[in-house]
C-alpha cells in the first residue's frame, strides 16, 4: 500500500498547527494535539483541508460544558457519503475511550475515524496550554466519526446511552477513593471488633479485602444496607459510584429487579463475614 497520502496529510497539518502558532495558538496547539492523537490508519482516508476545517469547529465548541461532567454533540453528515461525527468534550477520566466505542458498537455503530488528544484547558480564557497553569484542567476532547445512523430513533437512542455511560464513569471515578477507604475501615473494624465467625474464615476474608484494595480489583459502585428483619434495605445516601444513584439495581428475580435474592437469604443464616457473587443482570441500569 502506497502510506505516501497518510504522511503528506500529517505532514502537512502538523506543519500547519506549528506556523499557526504565531498567529492562533491556542488552535495551533488544538490541531497538533488532535493530529499526534489519531490513529494512523485513520489519516490515510483524509485531506489536510478536510481535517482542519473539522477540527476548526470542534475548537469552537471547546469550552461549552463549563462546569458539567460532560457535553456530547451529534452532528449529521453534511453530503451524502460523509459519516457522521460524535464528539465529547469532558474532565480527563479513565475508561472514557472504551466506554464510548462500545456503546457505539453495541448500537450497530462503525467508527470511520477517532482521535482522542487530552488538553490543557484554561476555562478562564478558553485556550489551549502548552503545559499546566493556575486554573487550567485536564480536558478530554472524543472526536468519532461513524457510519451514519439509520433513523432518528437509533441516534436517540445511542445518545442517550452515551450519556448515561458518561455519567457512570465520573460516578466511579469520582467514587473510587471513598469505596477504597471503606474497604480499608473494614478491614480495621474487623481488626478491632472482629465478626462472630470462625477466626480462620475472617483471617481469609480480611487478606481478600486486602488484596482487592491493593488496586487489583476495579471498584464500580457500593452501598450499604440495613438488615431489617430478614430484608437487606439500603440506607439512603450510602450508595458511591455507579450505585450512587439509589434507583440502579444489579440484582434479578424473575423480571423483577431485587436488593437481595435468596442466596443473601442463606448466607445471613450463616456464620460466614464474606460473600463473593456476582450481579446477574447485563448492565448497571434496569430498563425503563
């Protein structure tokens, strides 16, 4: 295969964003970003012009979340034959890139084209920072192009999905100091005050907990519960990351979503500190 059209195309931008940088360089840096940031394979389809022209409007939307988690814009093809374009402008956070694909998968999506450069963002003034600055952040700006989508419903759809997968990443992200710390506070507590069961079972459940919160296991949500009679009830407020929000349920009966199942039932019978399980739903939001 003949790469000389990819190298001319990064090439040529990123010769663009350097001279630009006496005249625009907060875009200068927005374009050399975008350009270091995409996958090779993806610039052998694309002219300079085209690339710059699309990466000058999303420069434009740069800045336009303000102070929410994340701002997602759908854009349609301009002429037949063109893709479709999803971008996300959010905080720099991990699992954002994976996230995103595989809810554009799961929705019939095929990617065209991704770049994923984080920025250092100044908010006060809106530009783009060669290094870190009092006030500046860690902006992660999601450019997709995609095959278009067949119908409006399916782009409402893949939004609203985007949405909600964007918004359980900051949950975890956000959640995932505090759930570490209660899991450490068990672990003391037990140390302390160690439960009615046999020491050598606690002594094992206490080196698993351990070794989950040495960072091998990656916390998505936690609550507590109250045993209230033989139910587990949630105590209100408790939930961090995904199960923040107090109307996600991991777990099913039947069609219904439960707290507890009658596995739960038997183990509060027994003198055991630990259950290890697993949700046995697909997903961690119910359908509506």
């Amino acid at each position: 295969m003949n790469d000389t059209p990819f190298l001319d195309t990064r090439a040529d931008l990123l010769a663009r964003a350097q001279g630009l940088l006496a005249t625009e360089p907060s875009f200068g840096r927005f374009l050399r970003l975008s350009i270091e940031a995409t996958d090779p394979e993806d610039l052998k389809t694309c002219s300079a012009d085209l690339l710059e022209a699309l990466f000058r409007k999303s420069y434009a939307r740069l800045g336009k979340r303000e102070l929410a988690n994340h701002r997602i814009y759908d854009l349609l093809p301009e002429h037949p034959g063109h893709p479709e374009i999803i971008e996300v402008f959010s905080a720099d956070m991990p699992f954002i890139v994976d996230s995103m694909l595989a809810a554009v998968r799961a929705h019939g999506g095929v990617i065209r084209f991704l770049s994923h450069p984080i920025l250092q963002f100044d908010p006060q003034t809106y530009r783009v920072l060669d290094m870190p600055a009092p006030g500046s952040r860690n902006e992660s700006f999601l450019h997709l192009q995609i095959d278009p989508l067949p119908s409006d419903a399916a782009r409402e759809a893949l939004l609203a999905e985007l949405n909600s997968v964007l918004t359980d990443v900051g949950r975890v992200v956000a959640g995932w100091r505090p759930m570490l710390e209660r899991v450490r506070e068990i672990i003391q507590s037990w140390h302390e005050r160690p439960p009615k069961a046999a020491p050598q079972s606690v002594a094992e459940a206490m080196h698993f907990l351990g070794w989950l919160a040495e960072h091998n296991f990656t916390f998505l949500g936690m609550r507590e519960y109250r045993l209230e009679g033989s139910s587990l009830e949630p105590v209100p407020d408790s939930g961090v990351g995904i199960l923040e929000d107090p109307k996600v349920r991991f777990l099913r009966s039947g069609s219904d979503y439960v707290e507890m199942t009658p596995q739960h039932v038997a183990f509060l019978k027994e003198a055991e500190p630990l259950l290890v399980t697993k949700a046995n739903t697909p997903g961690p939001r119910p359908p509506p």
